[in-house]
C-alpha cells in the first residue's frame, strides 16, 4: 500500500502497522454502525421509543467513530477506504447477518453481541497503539473503548431479567 507524507514523527513500519489495524476498526465499525441503523429502523414492541433512541445512539457512536479513525488513517499517511467494506468479510459480517428479529429485547442482545466484540477489537489495538508508543492512537481507542463500553452497558441493561 502506498503511504503518503505524514506529520506524524513514526517510522513508516510503525505508521503501516497503525493503518492496517484502524482499518480493520473502520470496516468493522461500519457493519456494528449498520447493525445498530437496522434495529433502530426495525424495532417493534412496547420498549419501541426507549430502544429506537438507544440503537440510533449506537449507530450515531459507531458513525462517528468511523469518522474519527478514517481521519486518523489518513493522518498516519494512509487512504481510509469505507468502501472496502463492501468487497471484504469483516470480522463483524457475519454476526450481524443474524440480526432478524424485530423483538426489542432480541435486538438488544444481538447488538450486545456485536457491541461486545467490537470492544474487544478496539481494546487490542489500543494496548497495540501503546506498544507502537502511537499517544494519539492509544488516546483515542481509550476514549472509544470507555464509550462503547457504556453503550453497552445501555444494551445489557434491557437485557437483564429482574
């Protein structure tokens, strides 16, 4: 891959390094984004109001995220490439596939499932970013990590049984 001037003071190894997994953030970003659009678009049942908001807040979060490591690859010196999604399997894809169920709670817990895995994926290319010593990188996948994590929180509690 072609890597562009950067003004970020990391050899070009480490820059690589840090492109190849923020895009692999995007692409998966993009299908817990996506994820989230559906059940906001489809939920039915008594929580409808309560969950609508809570999945447009999620899809909003991922979106926005997205955005922010895009910026970042290409600050990197890289070229962020959202449409790539649409020709590879990332890790998400084939979760998401299964989101169905127009049940409140049901799309709770698959968006949990989701949310879940995407943490885990951004908490390992934080402690990556930090090894890397990348502080921009690492700031803000803790800062991703701490949000999505309250996202999640949100989800979980509408799937809690009393």
């Amino acid at each position: 891959e072609v890597m562009f001037k950067s003004p970020t003071p990391a050899p070009d190894d480490v820059r690589a390094q840090a492109i190849e997994r923020l895009a692999a953030l995007v692409a998966n970003g993009i299908v817990l984004g996506l994820a989230a659009q559906d059940a906001h678009w489809n939920v039915k049942g008594a929580s409808f109001g309560p969950l609508h908001d809570l999945f447009g807040e999620v899809y909003a979060t991922a979106q926005s995220l997205v955005d922010r490591l895009a910026e970042r690859i290409a600050t990197l010196g890289g070229a962020p490439m959202g449409l790539a999604v649409v020709g590879s399997r990332p890790a998400l894809a084939d979760q998401a596939a299964g989101m169905g169920s127009p049940d409140g709670i049901a799309l709770c817990g698959r968006l949990l499932e989701l949310l879940t895995a995407y943490v885990a994926m951004v908490d390992e290319a934080y402690r990556a970013a930090e090894g890397l010593r990348l502080a921009a990188d690492a700031n803000a996948l803790q800062d991703a990590v701490e949000t999505l994590g309250k996202l999640g929180w949100k989800l979980a509690a509408h799937t809690e049984r009393a």
